[in-house]
C-alpha cells in the first residue's frame, strides 16, 4: 500500500529534522561519565589517595566531562577477577599488584624475581624508564594500558629468632611465604624450610611455633601486630614489587588523544603523590615497631643472599625464555 502525501511530507519533515539536529548531537563533547575504578585498599590508604588525585585531576583538567568512582576495599571482587574485568572493559581502571597478575601478563613476573631490585630508588627509575616500558608492552597487549608505577614497598625477612644477616641465618628456619614457586624456591635456596599459608594465619602461626618467621613490607609487619610475636627485623628488601595503575585498553582507545594525554599525566602525578604516602606510612609504622620493642637491623652485604638465588633464575628463565632480555635489563642495572 503506498503512502499519501501526508504520509510522505510527515516523513520529509522527520528526514529534515534529523539532518538538523545530526551537527548539534556530534558537536555535544564525548562523556565518559561514571568510570568504574577497583582497589582492594580501604579508603584511608596510600593506594587510595593516589588514585583520588588521579580521577579528581582528570575530572578537573576535562572541566567534568570525564568523570568516575572509585569502589574500595575490594568490593568489586578479588584481583584475579578485576584483572579480567579491566581486560574486557567492564571495570575502567584499578590499581594491581604485579606478583600475581603474571597468569595474565607474563612480562609481570620478572618484578618478583627475588632481590631482582637492588633498592626502591632503583625500582623508580627502571619502572619510570626502559622496564616499565617493556612490563607496560606485554600488559598492552592484554588490553591493559599503565599509566603510572605505585610503590607497594619493600619486603624484609622477620623472626622470633634471632637478626639475620646472611644466608646461613636462614638455615633451617620456617618461613611464610606466599604460595608462588618464586618464593619458595627463595627461601629453599637460603636453607629455610618455604611455609606457604594463608596471610590470616600469620599472627597465630608465630604465636605458637608453627613457622619460625615470615617477610613483608613495614606497614604490613605493623598492622597486623605480627611484631609483637616476632622481635626481630632484618631489611633485606629481598622483594620489591611495584604496583600498575592500569586503565583499560577499551576505555582507552575511546578517548581523544587530547584526553589521553591528560589521563597519562594524572597517572604520572598520582604516583609521584602515592610514593611519598608510601614513604611517609613506612616512617611511621618503623617509629612504631621501634616503640614496641622490635630489634632492626639493615642487612649491610645483600651479594651473597643475590648469589644465592642462581638456581631460582635459572629455573626461571628456563620456562621463560623470551623474558631474559627483560631480565637481565633490571638484573644488571645500577
């Protein structure tokens, strides 16, 4: 049946007011409204002022058109399960650990090669330079784009022992460690007997015996009260694993190269701000420990505990061929 003139004149008229209104509707700015941010921190955190600053910072240098929140604590799953979030666009941006997002993104292994970093300055400039830029390659093509290196300290042996100073400290000594090969084959190589369990079962685990020591970073041997049942500290900063603030790929590649370039300097400023948190949170958590009857001591000869761990790159690399290159980058750096 064919159409009227009536027909055909509303049609013309609704043809016409599209083709008008078509310059308005693409001269309206992109908005990318309600970005979906994860952290596992609570919200009064290093990690999580940083990634404030960041979102605050873009919001404002986009005068509001890129806007988003950040949901703390963990509330939008487990880290694995972000990882992939991100990876499919889901979730915007977050801020991961890169122990275990080696599953995903192999390059990210290479940072929890023990005592890999010979201090966290060092850990700075080779993040903010050539191996951020090879670990920020292998995440890209992931779907994952780095924008900025957080600091997630230095992790440090600690017993109810005795200081440790050398290797042969170690011998015999029952370790936590987290449940990676890596770590295990750490300790194993020191002559301590690897006890991998869960971070929950710490406190209570040195309380009665069960492990001799364990290693973390300050704010985490504070927290948690594990000082209290192991007195002794021993800095040898044997893992230093930074952390990615990661954007995804997809929620990338939808912004102006205008906005991207304002994204990547927020993620620059944003870690600087989360670094000299970090360092701030370490002072106080150390003033604490002190206070409450630790004994420090700061390993003055790391070589022979670095010597020891031939066998655990060796066996590394062996899986991992193609990640020599990198390895040897970081390994061989000043």
């Amino acid at each position: 049946m064919g159409i009227g003139k009536t027909g055909r004149r509303a049609a013309i008229g609704t043809v016409v007011a599209l083709a008008l209104a078509l310059p308005a509707l693409s001269a309206a700015p992109a908005k990318a409204a309600d970005w979906r941010a994860w952290n596992i921190h609570v919200e009064d955190y290093p990690v999580s002022h940083g990634m404030e600053a960041f979102m605050k910072d873009i919001t404002e240098k986009t005068d509001g058109r890129l806007t988003g929140k950040i949901f703390h604590a963990g509330v939008l799953g487990s880290q694995p399960d972000a990882i992939e979030q991100v990876r499919l666009g889901a979730i915007d941006f977050g801020v991961f650990s890169l122990g275990p997002m080696g599953q995903a993104v192999p390059e990210t292994n290479v940072v929890s090669l023990p005592f890999i970093f010979k201090s966290i300055d060092q850990m700075y400039r080779l993040m903010d330079g050539e191996a951020g830029e090879a670990i920020g390659a292998g995440l890209e093509k992931k779907g994952i784009v780095a924008l900025g290196w957080y600091d997630a300290g230095a992790r440090s042996f600690y017993n109810s022992k005795k200081p440790i100073n050398a290797p042969a400290d170690v011998e015999g000594m029952k370790v936590r460690v987290m449940n990676n090969d890596l770590f295990v084959g750490m300790i194993e190589s020191l002559g301590g007997n690897a006890t991998p369990m869960a971070f929950a079962e710490v406190y209570q685990s040195l309380k009665t015996g069960v492990v001799d020591g364990a290693e973390n970073n300050p704010p985490s041997y504070e927290s948690t009260n594990h000082f209290e049942v192991a007195k002794f500290y021993s800095i040898s900063e044997h893992l230093i694993i930074p952390e990615c603030l990661c954007m995804s790929k997809k929620t990338w590649d939808g912004l102006s190269a205008e906005d991207q370039a304002v994204v990547k300097a927020a993620g620059k400023a944003s870690a600087d701000l989360q670094r000299k948190l970090w360092q701030e949170r370490e002072a106080k958590s150390m003033e604490a420990v002190l206070a409450g009857g630790t004994q420090v001591n700061k390993i003055a000869d790391k070589a022979p505990f670095q010597n020891a761990m031939s066998a655990v790159y060796d066996s590394f690399l062996e899986k991992n061929p193609d990640l020599t290159d990198l390895v040897n980058l970081i390994r061989n750096a000043e």
